[in-house]
C-alpha cells in the first residue's frame, strides 16, 4: 500500500523538526503546556506565548543577548567562574530554553520549580572579578541587568524576524508579562513597559566593559562549537543577524564594526531562516480566553 503523499510530508516535517532541535542542542522535549488560564504562570493569550514560540527569532535573541549580557564585568565573571560553557555550550543553552518554557507556557507550580532551581544555582554563583569587585549572582541590579538584556534582545529578534508585527501596546505587554519572572527571581522593580525596557538598559552602559573574560566568551561564541556543515552555516546566520540586533555602543564595547549594509543582508538571511524553521517547527497558536458575558444591565 502506498503511503499517501501528505503522510510523507508530515514524517518529512516532523524529522526536519527534530533535526533542528537537536542542532539548537534542545534534545529534551519541553515541560507540559498549562492551557487553563486559572492555573498558569503567564497568560496563555499572552504576547508571551507568541515571542517565545518563534523559535527562529528567539535563537537570535538568545545569542544577541548573551553578547549583551559578557559585557557586565560582574556578571561575565560569574559565567566565567561557575559556567561550563565551553565544555558544554549546549547544556547552558538547555538549562535557559526549559527555564524559558517553563515560565512561559507552564502552570505556576511548574514555573516555581523552575524559579526555585535557579535561585538555588545562584546561592553558589559568587566570588571576586578580574577587576577585584565582589559578585554575587543573586544581586538585584545584576539580575535585572540580565533581565533587561535578554528581553530586550528577544523583543528586538522577533519584531525584525517574527510571523506577525507586534504593535507597541503589544510590546509594552510582552515586557509587563515577563517582568513576573523576574520579580519572582529577585529583580526589585523590573520595567515593564518597551520605554521603560530600553532606558533601563541604557543605564547600564557605563558600566559596561570588554574584560577579559568577555573577549574569551565574545570569540568562543562568534566561532561556535563543531557542527556539521549545515549547522555551522545556519549558526553564522545567527551570530551576524544576532550582532546587527545590537546597537552601536554594545557593538564598539565588543569591537565588532559599526552598522553597515552587511548587518541588512543578515537579518534578511536571517529572517529566512526563521521562516524555515517556523515551517518544521509551526509554533503553536496562541489560545483566545473569551471574556465572562457581561452583568451589566442594558
């Protein structure tokens, strides 16, 4: 018996999938998705679901982001003291994607559990800088720096690379929903608006400095690790998209040139390669939560 033509497009898809997640590192399956309104940690009609589920977009921000984030002495030198990053890039990459899942998709018991392990990771995550300066991963301002770079960065992937445009109400909202983490992680005052967002992070830069340890992770993460040909091709697709995404202070702190028209021609690859992996891998549409009909009388 034949198999039919539409059967063999879906095994076809669904190995394209698997082969993408395993090239992304991301060889466990996610924690469980909460559909109950009720019971979940993030709205599940939330801009949230939408930016998180793009996968293609939220590779580049991720990367984007980690250049942001080695650029804090303080927080470099946690990385570099308590991270394995370079024996195992794939199992930080891991330990943040489930953390991400699970605070964006998952009921509030699953979210807390995953809350829990990184405040307990971060109990441990201390010590002195290049520079003599005491760390200590569960500092506020060093947490909501982190915070701000990553949202920012994710925000920033999916306007230039995502499905669907997000208004500016829309981004105020992403940012007010992924600000509960954050509070629930130790940031004091988190922003939540995308105005808020950005001068938060602009506050940061004079603090921002290309330290030692920051060159080492800069140009372990600008190489990559040893794939096969077609992964490392689709990896310098995201580092070039993920250094466009940066703005021109980031970017000379880093050393990377200034903004040119090699930085278009990577975000159109890269938006490209978002759209193709949106088609292995479609991301789940969002649920529509009907409002309670009116008491009010008429």
């Amino acid at each position: 018996m034949t198999t039919p033509p539409r059967v063999l497009a879906e095994r076809a898809r669904t190995l394209a999938g698997q082969a993408v997640r395993r090239a992304a590192g991301l060889v466990e399956d996610p924690p469980p998705r909460c559909e109950d309104p009720a019971a979940a940690y993030t709205p599940v009609d939330g801009v949230a679901r939408v930016v998180h589920g793009d996968l293609g977009s939220m590779l580049v921000g991720g990367v984007a982001s980690l250049f942001v984030q080695m650029l804090h002495p303080l927080a470099m030198a946690g990385v570099a003291d308590h991270s394995r990053y370079r024996e195992d890039p794939f199992g930080r990459l891991l330990q943040t994607a489930h953390f991400i899942s699970a605070t964006t998709y998952g009921s509030r018991e699953t979210a807390e559990a995953a809350l829990e392990r990184v405040r307990f990771v971060h109990g441990f995550v201390h010590g002195i800088a290049e520079d003599g300066r005491p760390y200590d991963a569960r500092d506020p301002h060093l947490l909501d720096f982190v915070h701000c770079a990553e949202v920012s960065m994710f925000l920033a992937a999916y306007r230039r690379l995502g499905r669907h445009p997000i208004s500016d109400v829309d981004a105020d909202r992403y940012v007010a929903e992924v600000a509960h983490a954050a509070r629930d992680l130790g940031v004091v005052d988190p922003p939540t608006t995308a105005a808020e967002l950005s001068a938060r992070l602009a506050s940061f830069r004079p603090e921002l400095a290309l330290s030692g340890p920051a060159r080492e992770a800069r140009d372990f993460l600008a190489r990559g690790v040893s794939l096969g040909p077609l992964a490392r091709l689709a990896y310098r697709v995201i580092v070039r998209a993920a250094l466009a995404l940066l703005g021109r202070p980031e970017r000379r702190l880093l050393r990377v040139p200034d903004p040119s028209w090699h930085d278009r021609v990577a975000l159109l690859t890269a938006r490209l390669f978002a759209a193709a992996v949106r088609a292995v891998l479609p991301p789940a549409a969002p649920q529509v939560v009907e409002s309670p009909p009116s008491t009010a009388s008429t």
